[in-house]
C-alpha cells in the first residue's frame, strides 16, 4: 500500500504550476533486482521502507530454492511494513553463450583463427577453438558476419562456416572466459524466444505467484502470445513483460507493444546488437510509443552501474536515470546494483532522489498526449476526463475505485503532478499496480457496503493516512455497480470534510 511512498523533499519545482501539497510522492517506480545482496532479513526490510514498487528475481542465476526463498522473505517484509510491492519474474530466454575452457580464460589475439564448434564439450575449450550452447548457431551464421562476445567486448568476423564450424577471424581481442554471451552484430538468429528452462521456469513463476513475468528475448507479438497461453494454462493471470533486446524486436515494436502488457528496453543484449551509440535514440523512441499506445515502459540496464561497489553514482548515471524519468518512462530498474552490490539500499535511496528531481520539472508534470483522440470504451472516457479535469483545476489527489486496475493505469498514461489512489479490494490488483506511473495502491473494498456510503468511507481511508486534509477537493472514479471489472463509468470532485452519503 502507500506508507513508505511518501519522501521528505520539498523543494519547489523549477517550473511551478501549483502547489498542490507539500510532501512530494515519487510518481516513477523502483524495480529492484533480488540477489545475494538482499538475503539478509534487515537489507530487504530497508529496502521496501525505502519505496520499493517492485522486486525483481532474475530466473537465469539461482536454484528454485533460491527463488523461493527470495519471494518468501519479500512478502515478509511487505507485509509487515503493509506495503504492495509486485513481483517480477524474469524468464532467461535463449541467451546464446560459448561454452567453457579446459585451463581457464583464455587471451585472444587480433588476426588469430578462432573456431566456435557446436559439438566441443562443455569444458573442451581451447585458445583455437570453443563450443557454444546454441546448437544452430552455424546455420544463422555467413561469411562476414560479425559474432559479439562477452556483451561486446571481443569481436570476430566470420571467414566461412565449414562442417557444422563456424571459422573466425579475430577483430578485437582479449581475455575471454567460460559462458560468455554470443551476439549476431545487426540481429537474425532464429532462436526460438522460450526454452525448455523457460517452459519450467514460468511454471517455477506461477508456484511463487508471479506478478508480472518478463519474457527475454522477445521478437515478435507471436513470442508474447506463445508466453501468455503458457502462463494461463500453468494457471496464473500474471502481467507480461517484454523486453527488447534483439534487433529483430523493434521491426515488430508495435505488434509487442499490444500484445504485451509493458515493454522493457534492456539496454545490454540490444545495445550489442544495434551498436551502443543507436541506443539513447532507441530508448527515447519505445518509451514514446509505449506512451501512444498506452502501455508501461520499463528502462533498465547499468542505471547505476558503478554503485556496485562505489556509494555514489556518476554524474552520467545521474544523467541517465533523470533522462529517462523527463522522458516519461513508467519505471526504472536495478540489476547487478542491488542483486550483488554492496550498497543496495544506498542505491535505491540515490535513484529516489534522482526520480524525484527530475519530477519537479514541467515537461513531467503536464501533457498533451490524447487531447485529440477519441476513445473506446467507457471508463478510457472517463480516465481521460479526470486527467483533463486534474490537470486543469485545483485537485490535492485522485481516488480511483477499480478492480482490474485498468482506470488508473488509463490515468497514468497522463503527465500530471496529482497522485492517483487506486482503491482495491484485490492484493494482486494493487501489485499490478505498483508498477503504473504516479499510481498509489490503496487496500479498500467496497463489495459490501451500500453506494450511499462508498465515498464518505474512501475519503476518510484516505485522511485515516494523511493523504488528504480537510477542504482539500478530490476527484472521485467509480461504477456503478461494486465487483465489476471495467465498469468505471462515473466522475466526481468532492470537498473533504463535506462528503455527504449518495441516495441509493
């Protein structure tokens, strides 16, 4: 829920509209990867008290076991600190790796031959030569493609593929070590994007309880929907996560887009792929279309690479973080920071602060997006409505009554500086949420009490928490009818303090 949520800034904004309240919330989500780092009781503690949205567990390291226990301690945590954090489990995908060395490293040199053989074992490998775990890399593969190991850092050129070897020439050299990754410079392996592993891991995900499941690898809308028809016949209504990470995705970014229920842009495997300088063009160009077709943008990779080990970041990881929240991304995320790092609550305390003042400037806080499109459905019509409506008129906050979540994730896609409480009665319905843009999970069910007294109730929830005071006006999103998903089809300002109760 929303304790934990609120932050002690109060500086005032470099472009001021209004002020709206005092206590600034930070509207853009924190996704934290679970590691060794955060096995301790009282790291991961600190970390949902620090404003935690949502975990992460990284299903390429680790046993189920690890998993397991990871979850269990973060529902722990949440629990006693009643707050909603979602759970993201994240599916490795056909990441395609040489495979390992009889001695160790090996050094590789400029001009040297160097040969990738499928049928080499699993520790055969040599300074000449190495197997890989993508049996059919020789068939995706033509004389002078360029192979990219270890994310980049070696380079090979293929000379020809003869009797199932794949003969290079090395471009860049240098040390190399046991399972690196292997990337086709410009994309085209055909890799399928679920493995066997995948196919466990999402049942894996599905005993946890999976929120959200993110699917590697993805390259078009067919891979999402392939995801998807497994997660629901594993029993799971978990949200999908598509990460783009292959260049053959952003040929079919708007099929992912709809048929997913948010994008990530992983800028690791694509900037390998597409070349690191086409990356911030690629990233600001998804988030927008994220936005148009009203979807949930996710950027992550290295945001704050170098606090693994330093407590503070860079000034370009300042930079890199604060760009993406002026962009309008939903969320951004940590890996390697908080999975392994050794400050994992410094880093998230850094990147609040950081969301945070790049929140206070006026391309966050207002929007043009949709004034001239028409809508749909009903309750799109009257997401759209309060959004107009709060960004136009002086409103402390937005109450959203929903089920599904979907009014307040219509809402989010709006710029605003006006918090959005989205009251539910479903514990998942408010992880979903955690993930939206500017959007505060409230616990509230009103599947039981009569339509005269929702609102008077709703709002005192709300002073109860210190998120409202009297005279402060609301906006008020319900339907009709309680315990009906996408039946939002009314809009309403109140004063607290002067709520009333409705006639039935």
């Amino acid at each position: 829920m929303i304790s934990g949520v609120v932050a002690n800034a109060q500086s005032q904004s470099l472009f001021p509209i209004r002020d709206c309240r005092m206590d600034v919330k930070r509207r853009t989500k924190i996704i934290v990867s679970l590691g060794p780092a955060t096995d301790n009781a009282k790291v991961m503690a600190a970390l949902v008290q620090e404003g935690i949205d949502v975990a992460r567990i990284n299903m390429s390291h680790g046993s189920p076991e690890d998993h397991q226990r990871r979850a269990a301690l973060l529902r722990k945590c949440t629990q006693e600190q009643d707050r909603s954090v979602g759970l993201l489990m994240d599916l490795q995908g056909p990441k395609i790796r040489i495979q390992g060395f009889r001695q160790g490293p090996i050094q590789l040199r400029n001009g040297k031959i160097f040969i990738i053989d499928p049928a080499l074992g699993s520790q055969a490998g040599t300074d000449q030569s190495v197997g890989t775990t993508y049996q059919a890399l020789p068939e995706d593969v033509a004389q002078g493609d360029r192979l990219l190991l270890d994310d980049g850092n070696i380079t090979l050129r293929v000379e020809e593929v003869s009797q199932n070897q794949i003969i290079t020439r090395v471009i860049s050299g240098g040390e190399l070590q046991d399972f690196k990754g292997i990337n086709l410079q410009g994309g085209g392996l055909s890799a399928a994007a679920l493995t066997d592993k995948d196919h466990e891991d999402i049942r894996a995900a599905v005993d946890i309880g999976a929120d959200y499941l993110g699917v590697s690898f993805v390259r078009n809308g067919a891979d999402v929907e392939t995801a998807r028809m497994l997660l629901r016949a594993a029993g799971s209504e978990a949200h999908l996560i598509a990460k783009v990470e292959r260049r053959e995705a952003l040929d079919h970014i708007e099929e992912i887009i709809a048929t997913a229920d948010a994008i990530m842009v992983a800028r690791g495997d694509l900037g390998v792929e597409i070349g690191d300088s086409e990356v911030p063009g690629v990233q600001k160009k998804l988030i927008t279309q994220a936005q148009r077709h009203n979807s949930v943008s996710i950027t992550a990779t290295q945001m704050m690479q170098s606090m693994v080990s330093s407590p503070q970041p860079t000034r370009a990881e300042v930079s890199d973080v604060a760009n993406a929240v002026l962009d309008g991304t939903d969320a951004v995320m940590l890996s390697a920071e908080t999975a392994v790092g050794r400050h994992p609550v410094r880093v998230v305390a850094a990147m609040n602060r950081i969301c945070l003042a790049a929140e206070r400037h006026r391309s966050v806080l207002v929007s043009g997006h949709r004034m001239e499109a028409r809508f749909d459905a009903v309750d799109e019509t009257i997401a759209m409505a309060t959004m107009y409506t709060a960004n136009h008129f002086d409103v402390a906050g937005i109450l959203a009554l929903t089920e599904s979540g979907g009014t307040a994730k219509w809402m989010s896609r709006i710029s605003s500086g006006i918090p959005i409480y989205a009251g539910t009665r479903w514990p998942q319905t408010e992880r979903w949420m955690s993930l939206y843009r500017g959007v505060y999970p409230v616990s509230f069910d009103a599947s039981s009490m009569s339509r005269g007294d929702i609102n008077r109730v709703a709002i005192e929830e709300l002073r109860s928490r210190g998120l409202v005071n009297d005279g402060d006006r609301i906006i008020i999103t319900k339907g009709d009818f309680s315990g009906i998903g996408g039946g939002t089809n009314a809009m309403k300002i109140v004063e607290v303090g002067q709520v009333a109760g409705e006639a039935e």
